[in-house]
C-alpha cells in the first residue's frame, strides 16, 4: 500500500517537473527577452583581464573563489565530523580489517601503477588553469593511487599525523592568500600577482596557487577518510 | 534528420535524469534496509548533477577553453557555469555521503542489524 | 570601523584550519581559540552594528569583481541585527560548554569545538550571503556540523536520530538545486539583488515551481510542519548547548532565508497568505504535541517548533508592523529558549532519560538553576513583566491592525496551552518531593555566567523594552524596501 502511494507521488512529481525542462529545450538558448547573460561576462573577462585558458578554472577558483572555500571547509568538516563520529578510546582500537589478501598481479601491478597515478594527479592540477582539470580533479586522482596501495598490500601506512598536517597547511594557504588579498588589494580573494600571457604556465597570478594548495587538501583528506574508515575492526 | 534527433535527444536527457532523481527518491523513501537508503542518497545527487549540467549546453557548442589556436576560428562555446555549480555540489555529496555512511557503522556497532524496522527506539 | 563584513567567515575558517595544528603544541589552546575568536566577532558586529544604523548599509563585494558577476556581502539593519544575536548566543554557548563534561578526552574535545564554531560561522554566512548558490553552499556547511554534533554522544540513540536529519537535511539541498537550476535557466543570473529585479520577467508557472521547491528545501531546515519530523529527537539527543545553538542560530537563520526569498526575491502576493495558513497549522500541531511529551528535552523542541509557526505566521501578515513584531519574537525566542535548554540540561543532568518526573523538589539543591529555569518558563508564556509579553502583544496589535481576528484568538488559545505544560514543569521543581535515587549536579563556575547573563538580558528588556525596538524598528523598515536593497547592490562600481 505504501509502495503504491509513493510511486503516485513520484509520477506527479515527475510529470511536473519533466513539464518544465521539456518546456526550457536541450541546446536551445532559454533565457528571457532582453537579459544580457552573466556568462557572456565571464568568458570576455577570463581572456582580457584574468589571461586564464580554462574559464571553469577562472570560474571556480576567482569570480566565484568564495563558494570554492566554502566547499574546502566542507570537505574539511566531513573529515571531522568522520572522525569524531567513528571515535573510539585507545584501548578499544583495532588493526586493518582484511578479508583475504590481494593475488600476485594486484600486489606486482600496484608497484608499477602507484607512481604513475600520483604523476597524473599532479600533472591535471598543475596544469588546472589551461586544460581541462584541476585541483579537485587531481586530488582525486592521486587519492585512488593511494587506495589502491592500501588494498594491495597489509602493510602500507600512512602516517595520520602527516596527513592532518598538510590538510591544515593546505588551508591556510587558501585562506591566507585570501586575507592577503584583502590586506593589499582591497577585497578578498583579490588577485594581486601579475597576470601573465594567454596559455603560458606561469599566468593568472594567484590562481594556479591557490589549485595546486586545493590538489594537496583534497588528496590529503580523501586518503583520511579511507583510512579511517579501513581501520574499523569489529 | 538532424531535428529528429535533436527531438529525440531533448527528451532522452532530461527525462533520464529526472528519472534517475525519482528512482533515487523511491529509494530513500521505500527501502528497509539502512545501506540502500545511503545509496539511494548517492543516486539522487547524481541525478542532480546529471540535470545541472545538461541545463548549461548550447547546439553545436564547444568547451569553453581558450586553448592555442582558438581565436583564428571562434566558434560557441557552452555555459560555463553550470559545470563550475556542478564541481561545488559533487563535492558537497561526497561529504555527506562520507558523514552517512560512518552514521551507518556507528548504528551497526550498536544495534548489530541493518534492517530500519529494530532501530526504531526513538518514538512519537 | 574594525574590519569588514568578511572577516565573519574568514576568521573563523583560519581558526578552524589552525586549531589541528595548536592543538599538537597545547592542548589548552584547543578550548581557549574558539572563545577568542567569538569575542572578536561578538566586538566586530556591535562596530559594524553601529556604523550601519548611521549611514546605511555595508555591502562588500568579493575577488574584486563588482556583482552581478561577482558574489557580495550585505550588512544592512536587518541582517546586522540577526548576525549580531547569533554572535553573542555563540559566545554565550562557548562560556556554557567550557567544561561541561567531565570525562571527555582531547580528540573528541577538539572536534567538538571545531564543529560548533563552524556551525555559529555556517549561520552567520547563511545570513550575510547575497547569492543563492553560496546560500546552498553555507547550508551545507551548517548541516553537516549539525549532524556531527548530534551524534557526538555514544549512547545508543543519538546516531539514529542524527541520521534522521541526514535523511531530511539532504532532501532539503536536492530541492534547493533544483529550484536554483529553474532560475538560473530562465534568469542567467545566481545574484539575489539581480533575480529580483528581473524576477517579473519569468513565467508564472516556473515561479510557483520555483518558489514552491525553495520554500520546502528551506522549510525542513526551518521545521515547518510536516517537514519536522526530525526536529524533536535531534533535539533531545543533542548535548544541552548544542541543542540552544540549534533553537538559537540555525532556525534562525534558516526562517531568514526563507523570509528574503519571499520579500526580496519573489513577488507573489499570494505566498503571503501561504505563510500564514503553514505557520497556523505548524503553532497548533506542535503546542498540541508539546502537553503529551514527557522528556524535558522533546517539550521544549516541540514548543520551539510551534514559536517558529508564530513567527512564520507575523512575518506572513505583511506589513510593517507584521516584521517588527516577528523580529521582536525571534529576538525574545532565541535568547529565552537558549536560557531554558542551558538550564534545563542542568535539572536532567545524571539522569539517563531525561523525563519530566525527575526533576521532582530539585529546586532546593540548585537554586539558581530553577530560578532561571522558572524565568524563562514565564518569559516565554508572555506573562508581564517579563520580554515575552511585549513581543506577544506586539503580535496581537499588529494582527489587529489588519483586521486578522483569527490569529488573535489563535494566538490566545495557544498561550493557555503553553502555561499548562510549562506551569507543570515549575509545579513539579518547587512544590513536589525528590526522588532519592536521582543525584543532582551543580553547575559549573562558567556555566553560572552564561545562564545568568541571558536571565539578566531578559529582566533588563521585560522592564525597559526601548533598549531594542530602536534597532527593530530600523530591521523591519529594512525588510519592506525591496527597491533600495536592489538598488544599493546593483549600482555598487
């Protein structure tokens, strides 16, 4: 009975709201009459002012930097909340939980691998501002190298008080570059390093700093969370 | 030949995305068993996700990266906001699916079950 | 002027990223850095407070780049007020759970202060923001510490009840993407001020599905019934402090966000009358439900539920008269509801269910905690001389004045409900025996501050209520001018 009476809630629902994007169009243009669209702004600015290749770059990490930091603090509370959360005291804690161990080929393969995907990672968050990527991208990347080093094999660790570290170090970099902004410049998160040439590595002042800072933050504390998370016996 | 397609595209995307959000819903609302609910959770956001970015896309249009090369032939290029929203709020699922699921282990190590209908203890 | 709206979150983040790192050096520090950063703030707001009321608002703009393509922060009378009670009920909340517990180690310690100060940095950016998307980011932020702090004691029931509002809490953010997708489609535009001023340009069917998909994903966080279910048991689980930053900040903020989607953003007549009918249906439910409870905690959640109908219900009515007395309840609520849970965690201290019968003749071993406890039970029923008998009668002119009679009989009936499940609680701390086998606890040294300062507030405005109505009067003038606060932020260059 209860099934029934979701599963008509959900077709209304869904009618509706299918009704509306129907209505808006894939690939047409959709706005009103007479709005001169923010993005139009955007990609004129990314090039004349900014010299940043990747406009989703120049986006996230300057025009909207506030939402940015809002998101590293999230990230930052998901790893508290998941610590405090999963606490236990010292007596009661317990070692890997393992199931069986990994056959020949993962434990060989993963050697090979593991420096290869750290490369890749810091590769597309360097490169964050002109090709596709970035520092959560990057971040990600080199936290799946390190997953899987801690499936391979029993024994890898990862010491948790240097992860903590440069979590900290990571966002104070992002927040500092920000007061310092405001300090010198006027407003927060304002760019104040010299903006280089279109496409050249060293170009767009502050904006491949504070990603690369973002590409440690998030590798850092995705590899916490897998092992917080690997070291729950019971 | 092009404009069926088109026609057909239109719907096919946005009406698989609003129905990977409902099936996500029916999930999260109907499921007895506390690790599906987590991951029906995750099906939503994914879905979100899935429509936000399909709002951003222009006909014929192309990344918006100005790479070497680009400003002898300027063609469209699509909404870049849309993907800069839709980097916010993948990050943002990944952390409360985090926080959700270590609720999920704390539950287990009390209760010893999974099953939503003996952890009940909180009544009217 | 000692710094710029901004500092509100900035601060605070690089406290948080740096409390890991002196938390290795002193383990002191983990506890003393929270509470300077909140006086700093509680400092800075009454600064920034002073100077608004004089020459308009403030509003900043961030990475440089003037808005609509930038995000900015405004500080105008109305979210100056609200930004400045939730500073001070933070710091209130830091002095109160200094050394609440006794036995809790250093790691959970540290966790708890890094996570109520972002919950207080989360509400107070909720209500500073001026962009919808960095609304939804700060309701993450916000949402999350909450989760954790709800679950931060390991008895059995807290980690159900903390995922409870998970389940509620992430059905609010996919709604408000949705309804931010909607706009953002058919306006081009993520900026408040900029959506209201095109917003009569969008078709009416997208608006009301807009608005209506707004008003649920905040309606859950502002527990509006039926989108409350989580609320009592998250309440009741919580620790006594966490649970007045709950009652004292988040619902706040949350109400001010819906609030300024309706009056700013929209300009549907009709929400008006929505507001109304919700907050009616909400104060009825939630009072009726509050005389059944027999946990001190779960009475007092469900009576917070039912002043926020209240408060739904005055800002509903429209005019000015309407906010200055909705702003009136929010400021007499936060501060009495906190004064009730901080004492009241101190009546159920030892007990291991917290329920009403064990608070039998405890008024002779802790005196001063059921003196405060009794005073913000009075308070709250609106009996004079106390706060609550101003705003409450600010609410039956106001109500009076637009020739609602309803909501003046409705208000009445409820305040009768309200002194009968209150008046049993009082009845029971003074006039009945003690159970033997129920111990009590004094309070702690700062614990005696926190509590007496917030009883002190609401003697000082029961009898001389002009020391705020000032700073109300110009909130609500604030909130009606929809033109001006378009206009102060479009025209910024």
């Amino acid at each position: 009975m209860k099934k029934f009476v979701v599963i008509l809630l959900l077709a209304v629902m869904g009618y509706y709201i299918s009704a509306i994007f129907f209505d808006i169009g894939f690939g047409n243009s959709h706005l009103v009459e007479g709005i001169s669209p923010v993005k139009d702004a955007y990609l004129e600015e990314t090039v004349n002012t900014l010299s940043v290749a990747n406009t989703v770059t120049s986006i996230v990490v300057n025009f909207r930097g506030f939402d940015t930091l809002g998101e590293v603090t999230v990230l930052f509370l998901a790893v508290t909340a998941l610590g405090s959360i999963l606490y236990k005291k010292r007596h009661q804690a317990g070692d890997r939980s393992v199931l069986f161990s990994a056959s020949k080929i993962v434990t060989s393969g993963s050697k090979l691998l593991f420096p290869a995907i750290v490369l890749l990672g810091a590769y597309v968050f360097i490169h964050g501002h002109l090709s596709p990527g970035g520092g959560f991208q990057g971040g990600v990347i080199i936290a799946t190298g390190f997953l899987l080093m801690l499936l391979a094999y029993e024994n890898f660790t990862v010491g948790h008080n240097a992860l903590s570290v440069i979590e900290s170090l990571a966002g104070i970099t992002f927040a500092g570059v920000g007061m310092w902004g405001l300090i010198y410049g006027g407003s927060f998160l304002e760019n104040f390093l010299p903006v280089g040439t279109l496409n050249d590595l060293f170009s767009g002042g502050v904006i491949p700093i504070i990603y690369i800072a973002v590409g440690f933050k998030v590798a850092a504390e995705l590899t916490g969370v897998i092992y917080t998370v690997l070291h729950e016996k019971g | 030949m092009e404009d069926t397609l088109f026609k057909l595209l239109d719907y096919g995307i946005y009406g698989t995305a609003v129905l990977v959000i409902l099936v996500g819903l029916y999930g999260a609302l109907v499921k007895r068993s506390l690790l599906k609910i987590v991951i029906s959770l995750s099906v939503i956001d994914s879905g979100i996700n899935l429509l936000l970015v399909a709002i951003g896309y222009l006909k014929g249009g192309t990344a918006p990266i100005f790479s070497p090369g680009y400003l002898e032939n300027p063609k469209v290029m699509v909404d870049p906001i849309p993907q800069a929203l839709v980097l916010t709020a993948i990050v943002i699922g990944f952390g409360v699916t985090a926080v959700a699921l270590s609720l999920v282990i704390r539950l287990y190590r009390h209760h010893h079950t999974l099953h939503i209908d003996e952890i009940k203890n909180l009544k009217w | 002027m000692v710094g710029t709206p901004v500092l509100f979150v900035a601060i605070p983040l690089l406290a948080a990223f740096l409390i890991p790192l002196f938390g290795m050096i002193w383990k002191e520090s983990v506890r003393i850095l929270p509470g300077i950063v909140l006086a700093y703030l509680l400092v800075l707001a009454i600064n920034l407070m002073n100077y608004v009321m004089v020459n308009g608002p403030i509003v900043e703009v961030i990475a440089g780049w003037a808005p609509p393509l930038g995000i900015n922060l405004i500080f105008s009378p109305f979210s100056g007020f609200l930004v400045t009670l939730m500073v001070f009920l933070g710091l209130i909340v830091w002095i109160y759970s200094y050394r609440f517990k006794r036995n809790v180690d250093f790691e959970p310690a540290k966790k708890y202060f890094i996570l109520l100060m972002m919950l207080i940095t989360g509400s107070v950016g909720m209500v500073l923001t001026g962009d919808i998307f960095n609304l939804f980011v700060f309701i993450e932020i916000t949402s999350i510490s909450a989760y954790a702090l709800t679950a931060f004691y390991t008895g059995r029931n807290s980690a159900e009840a903390s995922f409870k509002y998970l389940m509620h809490g992430s059905l609010a953010s996919a709604f408000l993407l949705i309804a931010i997708m909607i706009i953002y489609s058919q306006l081009g535009t993520l900026n408040m001020a900029d959506i209201g001023s095109k917003m009569h340009l969008m078709k009416p069917a997208f608006k009301i599905s807009a608005i209506i998909l707004l008003f649920t994903a905040l309606g859950i966080e502002a527990e509006i019934f039926p989108l409350n279910g989580w609320a009592p048991d998250a309440y009741a689980e919580a620790p006594g402090p966490v649970g007045a930053a709950f009652a004292g900040i988040v619902v706040k903020a949350a109400i001010y966000a819906s609030i300024r989607v309706i009056y700013t953003l929209f300009d549907l007549s009709g929400a008006y009358d929505l507001l109304i009918i919700i907050g009616m249906i909400t104060l009825i439910i939630a009072e009726t439900a509050a005389i059944r409870q027999e946990k001190l905690k779960r009475m007092l959640a469900y009576s917070s539920i039912g002043q926020m109908g209240l408060v739904m219900v005055a800002f509903g009515i429209g005019t000015e008269e309407g906010v200055f007395a909705a702003l009136f309840l929010m400021f007499n609520h936060a501060i009495i509801k906190s004064l009730l849970f901080l004492s009241g965690s101190y009546l159920v201290y030892n007990s291991k269910d917290k329920l009403i019968k064990e608070v039998n003749g405890i008024g002779k071993f802790l005196p001063i905690t059921s003196f405060l406890f009794v005073l913000g039970a009075f308070a709250i029923v609106g009996l004079p001389p106390f706060a609550g008998f101003w705003s409450k009668l600010s609410v039956l002119s106001a109500a009076a004045d637009s020739n609602m009679l309803l909501i003046i009989a409705l208000v009445l009936i409820v305040s009768i409900i309200e002194i009968v499940y209150y008046m049993r609680v009082v009845n029971r701390i003074y006039f009945f025996k003690k159970d033997e086998t129920v111990s009590s606890q004094r309070p702690t040294f700062n614990a005696l501050i926190a509590m007496l300062t917030l009883g002190a507030i609401v003697l000082i405005v029961g009898f001389y209520p002009d020391a705020i109505t000032g700073f109300l009067h110009r909130a609500s003038a604030d909130l009606m001018d929809k033109a001006g606060y378009i206009n102060d932020v479009l025209t910024l260059n």
